[in-house]
C-alpha cells in the first residue's frame, strides 16, 4: 500500500522521522538537489517517462491533425482526457512515487495507479474549487474599483488613457489570483501524498507555502526560467520588426521538452510538500 504522509499535528502518535522511516537527508535537500533527484528517481522508474511519453505523443498527434478517422467532436474529448491525465493523474502518479522512495517503502507500478485513480474523485473537486477561489475571489475585489469608475463622471479611460486604465485594472485582478494560485499550489501533492480532503488540502498547502516561501520563490524563478528557454528559441527575428515561428517540429519538439520537464517538477513539488509537513 503506498505511503501516507500528514504533517505532524494531524496524526497520532509520534511524528518524529525515525518512526516516519525518513532519512535527515531528505530534509536538507535544496531545490537544485531535489531537481537532480527527481533525474536520478526517473531512471529507477522508467514507468514514469513512458506514462508521460503516451500522453505527450498523444498530444502532437492531436495537434497535427495525424488522426484523421476521428471526427472533431471525438478529438475534442480525446484532448480533455490527455489535459486532464498529464494534469491531475500524472501529478498524482509522481507524488505517490517520491512517497514510497522518501520513507523507504518503494511503490509499485500498480499501487501508484491505485492511489492516484482513487484520489482523482477529490482531486477533480479541490480543482474545482481553487478554479473557483481564483476567479472569485479576485473579481469580488475588483468590483468596488468598478464602483468607483462608474461613479467619476466623464469617461475614466479617457481621462487617464486606455494603457493606465488597463494596467491598473489587470493589476487589481492579478495580484490576489497569483496569491492565491501561489498559496493552493501544494493542495494537489496534500490531497494524493496526504489524502487529505479538498479543504483541508488547502490549509496545508497554505501553510507550507508560508513556512517554505523563499524555497517555492526560487522553484518559480527556475520553472519560468526554463519555460521560456524552451519556448523562445521557437521563435526568431525575420530581417525587420517581425518575429516568425520555426519548423513544426522544432516546435513539437520543445513543447514535449517542455512537458517532461514539468514532470520532473511534479516530482520536486512532491519533495518539498514531504518536506514542509514534516517539518
């Protein structure tokens, strides 16, 4: 059975990590470390590339019309159900693996599909619900701004130009969606690794985001890093001001890089939510 692990305060008995069969290193690890073990954990589970590798090809093929016998309702559906595996149950997948390999009791290919499989119905809701939360709640925060526009006679957008207008009101609405997007994102690795419920996945994830903020700033910096290495030389100068896309393929190319390195993520992710609760 794969490993359950609940931060320190919501389980009985003793919390320390001898008794959780985890080892000192794991709690020292760094997020470069953590990156280069995430490496060194794929090659022992060559499950995890091949599961990724179905869907990412999957994924072009759709892409490029390659499946021509499906008619575009089919292909529709086709591409929610590869989103919705290379989102929630390859994530889910992942974090049950760290588990097994952090606590010493390494998890079986079909031990990782059942945790994930039986997780999916609570991680479908929490996923629901933080969509929720970030469209909400930003909007009924930028709705007395909205008040206040129409309330100042004349037309405001003129007044202060349309640039000003639209930065101020992006702004409003981007700050608390990033915040909050920011403060959930532990919620899915709770939710599998912890099996906590969707709302109690949120109070963990908020905690480890505000005990671990400069750990999660840095895995930021680098994942925004390393998309726009991957994305950019997709694109290169023409002689004058435009800017033309490459060949398909380099660009079929660097997006599959691009999603097994969010894999390696996933397992990065799973690795500082194990360290946070431990904590």
């Amino acid at each position: 059975m794969a490993p359950t692990i609940k931060a320190r305060d919501d389980i009985d008995g003793c919390g320390c990590l001898e008794c959780r069969n985890i080892d000192t290193t794991a709690t020292r690890r760094t997020v470069l470390d953590t990156l280069v073990w995430s490496v060194r954990l794929f090659r022992s589970y060559p499950s995890i590339v091949a599961f990724a590798s179905v869907i990412i090809l999957t994924n072009r093929l759709l892409e490029t019309d390659s499946i021509n016998v499906l008619p575009l309702p089919a292909i529709g559906v086709f591409e929610t159900l590869t989103a919705f595996a290379f989102i929630v149950l390859i994530r889910a997948y992942v974090g049950t693996i760290v588990t097994g390999e952090l606590t010493g009791a390494p998890v079986t290919i079909r031990e990782g599909f059942r945790r994930s499989l039986a997780r999916t119905p609570a991680l479908v809701g929490l996923i629901l619900f933080i969509v929720f939360c970030a469209m909400t709640i930003p909007f009924l925060l930028f709705l007395p701004l909205l008040v206040l526009v129409g309330a100042i006679p004349g037309n405001p957008v003129e007044i202060v130009g349309f640039p000003v207008a639209a930065a101020v009101g992006g702004i409003v609405f981007a700050v608390p969606f990033l915040f909050l997007l920011f403060k959930f994102w532990f919620a899915p690795e709770a939710c599998v690794i912890g099996r906590y419920g969707p709302i109690e996945s949120l109070r963990v994830s908020w905690r480890i985001t505000t005990n671990y903020r400069g750990k999660f700033v840095l895995a930021g910096v680098i994942v925004i890093g390393s998309a726009l290495s991957l994305y950019l030389p997709t694109m290169f100068p023409e002689l004058g001001a435009r800017v033309a896309p490459v060949s398909p393929v380099l660009e079929a190319i660097s997006t599959s890089v691009g999603e097994l390195l969010s894999i390696v993520w996933a397992s990065a992710y799973a690795h500082i939510y194990v360290q946070g609760v431990i904590s």
